[in-house]
C-alpha cells in the first residue's frame, strides 16, 4: 500500500509533467490570442480602449493610418506565434514593438501614474504587463531549437511521465 507521501509525490509529478508538456503550447495560443485581438481592435479603429494612449505617444504620425499598422504588425505577431516554425519571426517582429508599448511610460507619465515611479493608472498597468508578455516570448523562444515532444510521443507511442520509485 503506497504512503501518502508516495501519493501525493506521484500527484505531483503528474502535475508537473502535464505543465511541462502543455505550457509552451498554451502559452503560444495565449500570445496568438491576446496579439491577433488587440491587433484587430486596432486595425478597426476607434474600437480599440488604446487607441487615444497610442495615437498620444506616436503623435508625430497620423493616429489613421499608424494604428492600423501596428495592428497589423500585432496580428502579424499573433499568428506567427500560433505556429511553431514562425517562432523566430514571432520574436524578429516583437523586438521593436515592445519597447515601443513602453514608451507611454516615460512620454506621457501624466497618463500613466498616479505617482511617479511607483503609482500607476490602469494605462501604466496595462503597459507594464507587457514584461509578462516578453518572459513568455523568451520562454517560448528558448524551445525554438528543440524537437517538439508531442512529434516524439506521437512516434514513440510513449509518454514520458516519471514514476517514483516503490
């Protein structure tokens, strides 16, 4: 009869590689997602709640034709990172656009904080969720030279769960 600590090790390990072999992948579809949405709601226009914080920060540029480019450019990014031999464009095209989300940051602080440095509004939060957004590319781009488990389960037949020992 295994021991509680047993059970609860195989639980665990179970848990474990069920995140390991499922997170890259969820993680390129939250990406995918999250781009290919906020890109459409800026290809649209108006539509999108960031429309006025970018056409504030790229004021040198017409905000009608600017922000349906970078729509697009964020579309470009979603689908890229829907599949996995994109992944190195994924990561070419969010190089600039990143730094770029940040650039409210330190033109329009008036927008972003409540208190400089530390307060932010809910513009200066959406913004630095955005580090969120790179650990995941930097995760997801770190797997790019690795062979894709699922290729090699669907080979071997095997499922690569580790076991304890008795």
């Amino acid at each position: 009869m295994p021991t509680v600590t047993a059970l609860l090790d195989r639980f665990d390990r179970i848990v474990v590689w069920t995140m390991d072999a499922f997170g890259i992948k969820f993680a390129r579809l939250a990406l995918g997602i999250v781009f290919i949405w906020f890109g459409a709601l800026k290809m649209i226009g108006e539509l999108s709640p960031a429309y006025d914080l970018v056409a504030a920060t790229i004021y040198w540029l017409t905000p009608e034709i600017i922000i349906p480019l970078i729509g697009l450019w964020e579309v470009a990014i979603g689908v890229a990172f829907l599949f996995p031999p994109l992944t190195r464009l994924a990561l070419l095209l969010l190089i600039p656009q990143m730094p770029a989300t940040f650039l409210p940051l330190v033109l329009l602080p008036a927008v972003t904080f409540t208190v400089v440095p530390w307060g932010l509004t809910l513009e200066g939060q959406y913004i630095v969720k955005n580090l969120v957004i790179i650990a995941c590319a930097l995760i997801i781009g770190g797997t790019a030279l690795r062979k894709d488990r699922s290729d090699r389960e669907a080979r071997t037949g095997a499922i690569d769960v580790p076991v304890p020992a008795a």
